[in-house]
C-alpha cells in the first residue's frame, strides 16, 4: 500500500489566521437549497461580512439575513429570546415561501451563551403546523472556519432525516446541481439508482438515512456531518474526492463498488467521460507542468486541489497549508500525494508569508485579503474562495478546474505594461 | 435586536481600519475573533489596495476563550510592534472581543512598547463604522496633536476628513489641495489620508481646518477649535455653488481675495446648453451619506435643473441636517437603514433617475432606472482608474457628466416620444444591432400604488394608449390618472380620462 506523504511531518502553526468564518457557506447554501432561510443572530460585522463576502450581489432580496443584536439584548438574556421570537415572525410574515429556517450562532451569540438549539426547538414548536421547520447550527468564527459553516449546517440537517434502513448510496456535501446531474448520469448508467444527496435541493426533498446507508463525502470538509450520518448508521466510504479525472474515477468507483456494481460495469460507464476528460486536460498541463504552487489554507480543498495539480497537471507542491487536517477522511488523498509534501496546519500569517516570499512560487493560492498585496509584490496567484464558488468536481469540470490555475499564469504572460 | 438584510455601514471598528489604512506609520491591533480578518479584502480587493491593510488581530477561536485572551492579545500587540516597527500603535475591539472585556487599551500600555498607544472603545451594538473612524481619528488627533511654537501664518490649513476605502477620497483630496494652493493657502497637513502620526503631531502649524467630510473628520475639527483655537470651514465643495462658497469662506478664513485666477468648469455652460433643456425637471431620488445627498440635491436642482423626489440618509447621526434640506424641497427626509425602505420609496416617487449608493444602484438596476452613485457604500467601479473626484470643480465636471449619462439624450427622447409604436425602437425591443427581439419583462416597475382598494380598470384603449407613454415618465402617468379617476369616481379608465387626467395635472 502506497504511504504517500501519509508519515510526513506537519508544520502545526498558531498565530493571526486570514480566514473566513462558517458564516460566509450561507452564500452558497442560501443558493442551494432553494426553500431555506438562513438568519444570523449576530452582529453588524457578521451582516457585513456575507455582504463583502457575497459582493453585494443583489440580485432578489436574499435568502439571509442577521438579526443584529443591541445593546439591550446583550443586557438580559430572556429579553433576547423574546426579540429573536418577534425577528422570527416579522421574517415569516415577510417570506411566506420560507420552508426551512436556519438560526445561525455567531461570534457574539456564542460568548452570550443565547442557546439558539433551545430557540429553535421552541420556534420549531410554533411554526411548525404553518410547514415551517426551525433548525440552528453554528457559523461563528470562534467555533468554525469558512467551510465549516457547511458541515455545521448539513450536520444539523442529520437529525430531521427519515429513517430507512434500505441500501442507498447518499453523496454528502453542497455541490453545484449541473455536477450533481453530471455524477446522477453516470451512477445511473453504472444501474445505480437508489442514489441521494445532502444538501437537497429542497427542504421537503431532504433524504433519508439507516443501516444501509453508504455515504459518499463529495467535500473534505464534513467531519460532523459524517460523524452525525454514522451515528444514524450510515457507513462512511473512503475515496478521493472528486476533482481531477484521477479523483472523479476513484471517488465513483469506491461509491459504486460499495453498492455493489460489477467492476466491469464501473469502467463501462467512466471510460468514454474519464477518456474526454484527460485529452480536455492537456492544454492546462502544457502550461502547468513542472510550475510551482504554493497553498496558503483557506477551504480544507487544498490537499485534494493539490494532489491534482501534482499528479495529474504535474506541477511542483512547495507548501500544502490547510486550516483543519481530518486524517481519517484525507487517508486516501494523503497516500496519492507524494512522500516529500510539506504539510502545514492552521496558521501564523506572516511567518507564512515570509515562506511564501522566500519561496518565489509560480502561484500562490490564497484569499481575497492576501492575493492583491502578493500581486504587486511580482507573485501570481489565484484567489481560493473561487474554488469554492465554482462548479470543479467530476470529469466535465477538471478542465475548467485546471483553468482556474492555469489563467493567472497566461494573463501574466500576456501583460506588457 | 433589529432584523437587517443588508447594511449601508459596516461596523465601527471598521471605521477605525478606513483611519488606519489610509495613515501612514501606525498599525492596529484588532481584538477579534477568527474571522473578522474578511474585512482586509474591502481593502485590496474593494479599493485594489497593493498592500495589506496595516491591521494584526488576535483571530481567537473557542479553545482561546477556555485559556487566557488578554495573552493573546499582549503577544499579538508585541510581534506586530517587532515586525512592522510602527511609529504608534492603535489598539481596540472588535464585536465579539468587546464582549470579552479584555481591555486592549490597557493590556497595550501594560507591555511598555516603546511607542505611543492609543486605545479607542468603539461600542459595537450601538455604533456603526463612520462614527467609528470619526472616532479614532479624534483620539488619534487629541493623543498627537500639538499647539505651534510660533503662530502659523494666517493662509495655511490642514484638509481634515479623508480615509482609506472612502468615495473619491482620493480624487477630491487632489482637487482640493490644488484649489487651496492655487488660491495661496499652504496645506499644512492631509489627515487621516497620507498623514502619519508624526504628521499629526504638525496640526498645530496651521491657521485653519478644511472639513472635507463632517461625518469622519467633524469630531476631530471641533476637538481642535476648542483646544487650538482653530476654525473649520462649514462648506463641502460639491458642485459649482458650493465650490464658490467654500472659496469665500476659506479666503476669509486666510485673509485673502476671494477669487480664483480661472473657474476651470464646464458645467455652468453644459447645464445652460440648449442640449441640456430636456433635463428641465426630470424626477430625481437621492439617498446617501449626509453630506453627499445634501450636496447632491442641491446641485441637482440649482445646477442641473433637475426636480427632487425624494431625499434621504441613513445616518442618523446627521438627519437633522436631511430633513432641513428635505424642507427646501417640500419633502419629508427618508431616515432609515432599512434598503427595502428605500426600495419602496423609490419605486413609489416615480422618478427617472436614481442618485444613491451600491445599494441604490441595485434597486436602480431592479426597477430599471437610470442610477449614479454619490455615495459610499460603493463597489470596486467606484474607485475609477482615472482622476475622478466629486469635490471642486472638476468635480462639477465629474458630477455633470455621470449624473446626466444614464439619462436619455434630448432628440432620442423626442424621437421615442414621436414615433412609440416603431417596432425597433421603442422600450420593449432589444437595439436591432444587437438583433431586436423583445426584451425579459420587467418586474414591478409600472406597478401603480393605490391608496384606496377602490376597483379601478383600465379599458384596453386606455392601457394601449399608456403604452404610447415613454417608459420612464410611464409610471407617473399611470399613477397620475389613476389618482384622478379615483378623485373623480371613475371605475373604467379610457384613453379619455389619460388626457383627461394629463391635462388636470399639466394646469
């Protein structure tokens, strides 16, 4: 068995991390699952924060919003219990479309201790004869970082799943609906049907769960949730994850295997996508290859990310940084990566910063705060919160995910002024 | 606890970060939890700042808060002072860290760095982010500034007001320091733009302060007259009037002429072209920070000859100000925050052109209106390429040409008013060099507003003949017979009572 750099050493830092908080998944989940609300009991920096981070992307009334606390609620916590009821009803008069409301913990929720679990059992109790489910979970960046968000959400979702014991396969983990149909297309053409997905895409579609349960992770990022499934009595599938041919094939053919379908029937159905896929991949690799990449942590994407750029675009890893490293769901990237790669876990900015400038790489992948200053230090970068918004799992997107790379170095290329 | 979807101001230490990273030689340690760092990218990505902005936070996490927070802290504060070498330190809070009651002011002074510190309380829950830079740039004045050792000559200043992330900031500085040089006031010191801590010690040297934005540098100019005894100039240089008073106020001020060798602006003689005859009126709702709707209004009524409909602000701070401006066009101020408000009283004045925020320019884009922003909050278009500022003349120029760009032109207005039923050229249609076709239907938009449930119906003549009514003034006229017939009694609306109604209101 391939170790990989499952042994290597991690450099383990602690110091000012330039990341988002859980909050900002409320930017995609708030788009995903299409009947759901999601109101942050915070403060004016976390209503700020999803609108610098959504850029002000107006364009219907959003599906979120904070319900800013004051002063006065800060003075007695009764009295805020009482307030958030009143947000609750205004917010539900206003959008009666509302299926399913998420009350999402912040920084200053969490050091108030407002119990927003008892909040939303209570508010469940109210509107829930008018088909409005209450749920909450936990976006602050004292508990979660950015990705997290998600995991806290879809973890929060476990509970309300109807149990069946029934085999299916459950794929776990927001993804962009063209890849979902994309990845339906080929489980379907393998004869796998009893397929579903966490997130829904409606609250009244969400899935069910139980001993037959085998689940998929489509995102790095989801210890809770599936710690939560597996408690339900779903059965957790090692694989890659799904980037790059190379993850996509391993990543449908552990799912599929697990159900049960014949090798022969696997390969029938990935050869002509995972066939396309590679020859879609050789301009990016002509471009990349033998180029140097440097992963400042952002998502918990950058060990799968990396292992693409290396294996599959052949670029050189001189940093793999990543704010959270969940070993037992990373085991299989961890071997696919090679021996030397040097680890980094959490964060001291400008220690890293200083790695970053002593290393000159190619590409720096980093976030929006970091990326303009590198920039007009010489370094080319790409900035990581659009690996996140963008659809770069399964075989039709590798090119575009190699793309993303790929363009910051061309445009350089390119500039003469 | 107040239900917001989306704010026109950040939270107050984010004012203290504008105050910070528009200096020079003063860093901020931030007491805040992980994060709060997002609001580095209003900086470089925003702004396109080349450089990161000059902030270190303590980024503490759940496991932080079990141990010791004000360590932390300490150690964040003392590796910033190593690494950057500031000449002061400015320590404070975010939300989450107040909460905490770790005293960063304190824990600063506690570590002995070899610096000045200057600690702000800036209240989360109740404050927003320009009080917050208001703020800290008054305690960073009261902690630096200085009286002059000998007396300043009477014709010098400082320019007070300008920050990082700030609409035009930039652009208006520049315009201004050519204005007060060229009339032959020194400007002693810019701040907080450009200055550094050592700069402000300098405040001292001048005669005078230009208060280029109250809302961020009005504290700190108060501050200055008390304790300096130094006068502020009242009027903000937005368009051509207020420019020409300014210049009288600060000539007087200086002891000077009031008179400036050459008035370099087009905008008196583009506003009295003939061209310009078709703005006469024209429906404007103006929202923003005080100051720039203040100023906006005027201009567009004194300058453009436009009609204001609407006038509002969402800082509280200053609405006293609004509603007396509001008054001079017999409207009542919109105070709010609140953007759906804003929404819904832009659609209900029926007005052809939109002066407000990014928030406005989305409601704009929604309701198909013509928009220009005046004000911040703004968005990465905001922060131009090229020399832009709204203050001064050029900024007159600036002004003419952006508020009166979306607007449709004199003869192209005619013409569509002519000829509504052309095929190609007619609000629904698609430009035929981009291959005609019909365009999506627009949302809301046409909606009339009716005060009474009174069942009123329009004949299918009357609503044909409303179409013939250019889209943009299409609103009013529907609203405007609809408000007539329901006067009146009148439950079928024809092609009749639309004349009708157009000639009651055109007496």
């Amino acid at each position: 068995m391939a170790r990989g750099c499952s042994d290597a050493p991690v450099l383990r830092e602690r110091g000012q991390r330039e990341v988002f908080c859980g909050l900002t998944g409320i930017v995609w989940l708030h788009r995903k699952i299409q009947d759901a609300f999601f109101l942050v009991v915070g403060s004016r920096t976390c209503a700020h924060l999803l609108q610098s981070a959504a850029g002000v992307m107006i364009f219907a009334e959003p599906r979120f919003a904070t319900a800013l606390m004051e002063e006065r609620d800060l003075a007695g916590l009764a009295d805020a219990h009482d307030e958030l009821d009143g947000v609750v009803a205004k917010l539900l008069r206003r959008r009666p479309d509302i299926r399913m409301l998420f009350l999402v913990g912040s920084c200053p929720s969490e050091v108030i201790k407002l119990d927003l679990g008892r909040a939303a059992q209570r508010l469940d109790g109210v509107h829930k004869s008018n088909g409005v489910r209450v749920l909450s979970y936990s976006g602050s960046g004292i508990e979660t970082t950015f990705t997290q968000g998600e995991d806290a959400c879809l973890a929060a979702l476990v509970p309300q799943m109807p149990r069946d014991e029934a085999p299916q396969l459950l794929v776990v983990g927001a993804l962009a609906e063209v890849v979902e149909d994309q990845l339906s297309r080929i489980f379907s053409a393998m004869g796998l049907t009893n397929l579903a997905f966490l997130p829904p895409r409606r609250a009244r579609e969400l899935a069910s769960v139980g001993r037959g349960t085998k689940m998929l992770l489509a995102q790095p990022f989801l210890a809770d949730t599936a710690r939560a499934l597996e408690s339900r009595g779903a059965v957790h599938i090692p694989a890659l994850f799904p980037l790059g041919v190379e993850g996509t094939t391993a990543w449908l053919t552990a799912g599929a295997a697990a159900m049960g379908i014949s090798a022969q029937r696997i390969r029938d159905a990935v050869e002509m996508p995972e066939t396309r896929a590679r020859l879609a991949l050789e301009r990016a690799r002509a471009e990349l290859s033998g180029k140097r990449v440097f992963f400042m942590p952002d998502s918990q994407l950058e060990i799968p990310l990396a292992r693409f750029l290396h294996n599959e675009l052949g670029m050189e890893l001189i940093e793999v940084g990543t704010p959270f490293l969940h070993r037992a769901h990373m085991t299989p990237e961890l071997e696919a990566m090679p021996a030397n790669t040097f680890l980094s876990e959490g964060q001291h900015v400008d220690r890293q910063l200083d790695r970053v400038r002593a290393a000159r790489p190619d590409l720096t992948v980093c976030g929006l705060g970091l990326a303009n200053p590198l920039e007009a230090e010489g370094m080319t970068t790409k900035w990581a919160i659009e690996l996140v918004f963008t659809p770069i799992q399964g075989y039709n997107q590798a090119a575009d995910l190699a793309e993303l790379f790929a363009r910051p170095l061309r445009r350089k290329a390119l500039l003469e002024v | 606890m107040q239900l917001s979807f989306w704010t026109y101001e950040g939270p107050p230490h984010v004012g203290a970060m504008r105050v910070a990273t528009g200096m020079t030689g003063l860093h901020y340690v931030l007491h805040a939890p992980q994060g709060d760092t997002y609001a580095d990218l209003l900086f470089t990505m925003i702004e396109r700042d080349n450089k990161r902005p000059p902030v270190t936070y303590t980024t503490f996490q759940a496991r932080d808060l079990g141990a010791d927070t004000a360590d932390l802290f300490k150690e964040a504060a003392r590796d910033a002072y190593e690494r950057f070498r500031p000449e002061a330190l400015l320590v404070g809070a975010s939300c989450t860290a107040e909460l905490l009651q770790d005293d960063p002011g304190g824990l600063a002074k506690a570590i002995n760095l070899p610096i000045p510190v200057v600690g702000v309380e800036l209240p989360a829950y109740q404050k927003k982010e320009n009080w917050g830079a208001a703020e800290t740039f008054y305690q960073l004045v009261r902690a630096f500034a200085r009286p002059a050792t000998t007396p300043p000559e009477r014709a010098s200043c400082n320019i007070l007001g300008p920050t990082a992330l700030g609409f035009r900031h930039r652009d208006d500085v520049r315009e201004i320091v050519g204005l007060l040089e060229g009339m032959g006031v020194r400007v002693n010191v810019v701040a907080p733009l450009g200055a550094a801590p050592s700069d402000l010690m300098r405040l001292g040297d001048a005669h005078f302060n230009v208060v280029l934005y109250p809302e961020i540098g009005g504290v700190a100019a108060s501050f200055l007259k008390r304790t300096l005894k130094q006068d502020a100039t009242k009027t903000v240089p937005i368009g051509v009037g207020a420019t020409r008073e300014f210049i009288a106020e600060v000539a007087a001020l200086a002891g000077l002429e009031a008179s400036v060798a050459t008035e370099a602006c087009r905008l008196p003689w583009y506003s009295r072209s003939v061209d310009s005859t078709y703005l006469t009126g024209k429906r404007v709702f103006i929202f923003g920070d005080a100051t720039h709707a203040v100023a906006a209004a005027r201009v567009a009524t004194k300058e453009l000859g436009f009609a204001v409909v609407g006038l509002g602000t969402y800082s509280r701070e200053q609405a006293r100000d609004v509603r007396d401006a509001a008054a001079l066009y017999g409207l009542e101020a919109l105070i709010t925050d609140d953007y759906l408000e804003v929404e819904a009283a832009i659609e209900a004045a029926a007005c052809e052109l939109v002066l407000g925020t990014q928030m406005e320019r989305n409601i704009a884009k929604r309701l198909g209106l013509p928009c220009a922003v005046i004000s911040a909050p703004v968005h990465v278009q905001d922060f131009p390429a090229r020399y832009s500022p709204q203050m001064g003349f050029e900024g007159a120029n600036v002004i003419f040409d952006t508020w009166v760009h979306p607007l449709m032109m004199g003869l192209e207005e005619h013409l569509l008013a002519m000829f509504r039923e052309d095929r190609e050229f007619n609000d629904t249609a698609k430009p035929s060099h981009l291959g005609g076709g019909k365009l999506p239907e627009k949302p809301a938009g046409d909606v009339a507003v009716l005060d009474a449930p009174l069942l009123q119906v329009w004949t299918a003549e009357g609503e044909a003949e409303l179409k013939k009514i250019p889209f943009f003034v299409r609103g009013k006229a529907r609203r405007n017979t609809e408000k007539f017939a329901a006067q009146r009694g009148i439950a079928n609306i024809t092609v009749e009572t639309l004349y009708d109604a157009k000639a009651h209101f055109a007496r």
